[in-house]
C-alpha cells in the first residue's frame, strides 16, 4: 500500500490504560519488511522477526516455509504507548506495511506463512483491531475485501539471528531494494510526524 489510510478509531480508545512498555504482534508477508517500518517508528523500542500462529514449538525458518507448522512470519513489537498507539500501530500497517487484501501471499511470496494476521495480546488490542478492519471494509477503502485474520497470540518464537535486522545489514540486497525500502520510504512520505532513524541505519 502507498498511502495514508485514515485513523478513526480514537474513540474506541476510551477507557484504556497506557502502561510504558506493550507487545504487538503483526504478520504481512516476509518478516524483513515489517521489521524494517516498525523500527523507523517512533516510539517503538524494538522489532523482532520471528514465528507465530502455529502448532510446531521452536520451529526452524525450512520447517515454517515448508508450510506444514501453521506458522505465519510475524513480527514482535515492543513499544511505548506514551509515544504511539497501538491504533497508530494499525494505521502503518494497513497503510504501508503490507497488502491485508492478499490471502495467503505478500507480493512474489506465496503461502499461507505469508498471511496477514493481527495477533492481539489484551482483549483492548482485540477490540481496536476488530473495530479498524470492520470501518476500513464499511469505507471500502481497498478495491478488494480484507483478508486480515486477527488471531489471540499464544506463543511467539525468534526468528534465527540473520533474519534479525536484515535490512539494515543488506540494505542493497536486491530483494530489499525492490520490496522493502520503498515501506520504508511510504512511511517516511505518509507518516512524518513518527518517522525516525535508527542509528542502525545511518
């Protein structure tokens, strides 16, 4: 996606309780890319590649492309809800983070471990995430319907260790360049106010 999706959710926020550290956990296609735009957030203080969803405990990167675990490539978000919202969190992702119209793939990835899925870690995050899709498909602010499944988080595994931070460690790695730094470049467009540069980065 390539634009600003409009927040509308602020009223659904009534009633929660910011705590100064949370855990959102989102899948959209190869975890590199979503890693990469989560950490060019402010306020957000760590992103890790890694596996959620399914039923095999500790999976290895060949066991979960093999398709059999049930796992989804997924991000683990660790952030500050005094600097951004779990609301504004959803925005960037259905915004520049991935395609939620596509089942079971993200661009050249196909499978159901590059699904879309929402992992939620409260009953709020549960609400909020429910609540952003059901306004998005009354908007029909995509030309097709929303695939995003938005699943409780039960277990999230690390992704082995060259996956971690992969684009900051192959920033002209052809896959990157085409797919990946472009999110990066959107959220930068879309999204100033939040935008920030790792020292990683520089």
């Amino acid at each position: 996606m390539t634009f600003r999706i409009p927040l509308v959710i602020g009223a659904l926020l009534a009633g929660s309780v910011a705590s100064s550290e949370e855990i959102a956990v989102f899948a959209g296609g190869c975890f590199w890319g979503i890693e990469a735009v989560f950490e060019h957030v402010k306020g957000v203080k760590s992103a890790e590649s890694g596996y959620a969803g399914g039923k095999t405990a500790n999976p290895s990167y060949d066991d979960v492309t093999s398709g059999e675990t049930g796992h989804a490539e997924a991000v683990r978000v660790v952030y500050d809800p005094s600097q951004v919202s779990y609301a504004k969190l959803l925005q960037i992702f259905f915004s520049v983070a991935h395609d939620p119209t596509q089942l079971n793939r993200q661009g050249p990835d196909v499978g159901t471990q590059y699904r879309s899925v929402l992992f939620y870690a409260s009953d709020d995050q549960k609400r909020l995430a429910e609540g952003y899709i059901a306004q998005l498909t009354k908007a029909k602010t995509f030309p097709r319907a929303i695939v995003t499944d938005v699943q409780p988080l039960r277990e999230f595994y690390s992704a082995e260790r060259y996956h971690q931070d992969y684009m900051a460690r192959n920033p002209n790695a052809p896959y990157i360049v085409y797919h990946d730094r472009p999110k990066v470049a959107q959220l930068e467009r879309h999204f100033p106010e939040l935008f920030t540069k790792p020292a990683k980065y520089r």
